[in-house]
C-alpha cells in the first residue's frame, strides 16, 4: 500500500522538526563529551590545591571525562576567577576558590569582572574557620578579657591580619564598630611571618584560618585560642566560643570555598555539577580529608550558596564603606 506523496512530505518534515526540538536536549545530555577544567585560584601545593585535586578525581568517574586541574593563582583569587568570567559558558571550564574575589575584592577597586553578572555559583564546597588567638603580650585568658583590655586603653590591643582588606580585618571593623572598642591593626603580606610574630609576643591578638600547625602551636600553649569565626565549634576546640555565641555575629565570619561557572551555562550541566560535587563531599575520605586540613566540608544547593554570596557582600560593602577600608 502507498501513501499520496503530499502526506509523506508532511510526515518527512513532522519528523525532521521534531529532531531539530530534540537537538538541544540531547546535547545537553551528552555534557560531558570532553574533559572539564578546574580553574584553581591559588597555587599548587596549598590546601586549596590539595582539596581541588581531590574533587577532580572524585568527578572523574561519575562524569566519564577527565577532570584537569589548572592553577591560576594572583590578587586574592581575581586573576582565577577573572579566567572562569571570561570562560566559554559550556560547562568545560569551571573555578575553586573563596568568595573573597566576589565579595571583597568588588567593593575595593575595579575588576574586569562583575561578580552578579559573570560568574554562576555551582557549589559551596568548604569553610575555613579563623582562629582569634593571644599571644604573650596579652594576659588575657578568654575573649571577653581581650575586649575589657581594649575598652579600657583604646588602642593598646594590637590585632594582627593577613592584610589591609582582609578577611580578618573586615573581622576587626566589624568587632569595632560592635562591641565599641578601638584596637591598632597590624597588617601582613602573609601567614608566616603573622605567625613568626605572634610566637614572638609582637602583638596581643591575630586571627588567621586554623591549619594544622597553627593547632600545634595552639595545643602546645604558645597561643591561646579566644574565639572562632565559623558558623559553629570546633570538633578540635570545643571549649571555643564562636563569635556568633559571644554575641557579635557580624563579626563572626568564615572563609568560605567553593566551585564556580562562567555566566550562561546550561542548567541542566549547572545541577549535574551540583549533584556530582554534593555526592563526592558526602564521601568518608573526601570528608576525612577536609577535617583533616581543619576546613569542613559544606555542600547544597546552588541557590543557598548565591544567597550567602550576596548577603556576605552586602555585609561586608557596608563594612568597608563606613571604616573607609583601602585595599593594599
């Protein structure tokens, strides 16, 4: 049996509309067909870099492609996310860093980046806590001490950071302008002479993400532990309030890490991502591995982890504003 020819060309064209409909869906599904590129924003070596590499090999498998780490270290992160901002938005290309680059670094100059605009949160992976320590210049024995001393002689608590604009600054300002008192800000380029120096009584207070030998030092009795910025205790200082329990939750701040995506990619290859790096944080050893280093592992939804993004800017945009913050 035939069928007239003006039907079999309806049909013929039916049939090609429908698989030109179905094209962009099944390339979405193919996603990955090559290998995909973690963009890291500090160097190799690092704990940042050591965590990364471990998600790349966790993504590995359950993705069936390559996962490549690549360093792009510079500015506090902005040259790493600057490189995920100008990233094909295909899903290929992907960044691990803090947020300090999209909630810090926009309020203290001009990037070639917008952080809203050209960069899609996928995945909050892992906070760092931050340590509030004394050293031997202080006697104080527990935060509340600390804070009696600097109320007392405006200016006597010499706080050291890791810069001007910092986290811990930001810390700092935000305890100032709290609690009302005035501490003298000790900015470094770095952690090991910060540390070097709070060994050798050169101030009364740091703080400074907890890190295995800063817990030595701790443990030994050459720092005291006072106070922590995370959004609870440490499983190793239990005895150590929070700043949120202290009662200056402004303050109590954290170094968040995370995987980041270039602006337009698909969201089915957005939520795929989210799924992957939310089951490979849920493993024991990626967990052990983060605990390990002191970070603790996060994970959720792509939608909180924008939402703590725009709060913490938004926090710390008011911050820098009032305390006339410059960068260094």
């Amino acid at each position: 049996m035939t069928f007239p020819s003006t039907l079999s060309r309806r049909g013929m064209l039916a049939a090609l509309s429908l698989a030109a409909l179905a094209a962009p869906a099944a390339a979405q599904t193919a996603w990955p067909a090559k290998p995909v590129r973690i963009i890291v924003a500090y160097p190799a070596g690092g704990v940042s870099d050591a965590v990364a590499r471990l998600l790349a090999d966790k993504l590995t498998g359950p993705l069936g492609q390559p996962v490549i780490v690549e360093n792009r270290a510079g500015a506090s992160g902005t040259i790493g996310i600057d490189a995920v901002a100008k990233a094909a938005p295909d899903g290929y290309t992907v960044g691990f860093s803090a947020i300090s680059p999209l909630v810090l670094s926009p309020h203290l100059g001009k990037l070639p980046y917008d952080p809203a605009k050209d960069i899609a949160p996928v995945a909050s992976v892992m906070y760092s806590p931050v340590l509030l320590a004394g050293t031997s210049a202080s006697d104080a024995k527990n935060f509340g001490e600390l804070l009696a001393a600097a109320r007392a002689r405006p200016g006597s608590v010499r706080w050291a950071t890791s810069g001007s604009a910092s986290l811990g600054h930001i810390m700092l300002e935000h305890l100032q302008s709290g609690a009302k008192v005035q501490f003298t800000h000790v900015p470094y380029k770095g952690g090991g002479q910060q540390i070097t120096d709070a060994l050798g009584g050169q101030f009364e207070l740091l703080s400074v993400n907890t890190s295995p030998a800063l817990m030595q030092h701790v443990k030994a009795g050459k720092l005291r532990a006072l106070a922590v910025g995370a959004p609870a205790r440490l499983e190793a200082l239990p005895d150590v309030p929070t700043l949120g329990e202290l009662g200056h939750p402004a303050a109590n701040l954290t170094s968040v890490f995370g995987i980041f995506a270039p602006a337009g990619v698909p969201q089915p290859v957005l939520d795929r991502l989210n799924a992957e790096i939310n089951k490979a944080l849920a493993q024991p050893d990626v967990r052990g591995k983060l605990v390990g280093s002191d970070n603790v592992p996060t994970g959720g939804s792509a939608a909180d982890f924008a939402r703590q993004i725009a709060a913490e800017s938004a926090n710390n945009a008011r911050i820098i504003k009032a305390a006339g913050i410059k960068a260094n």
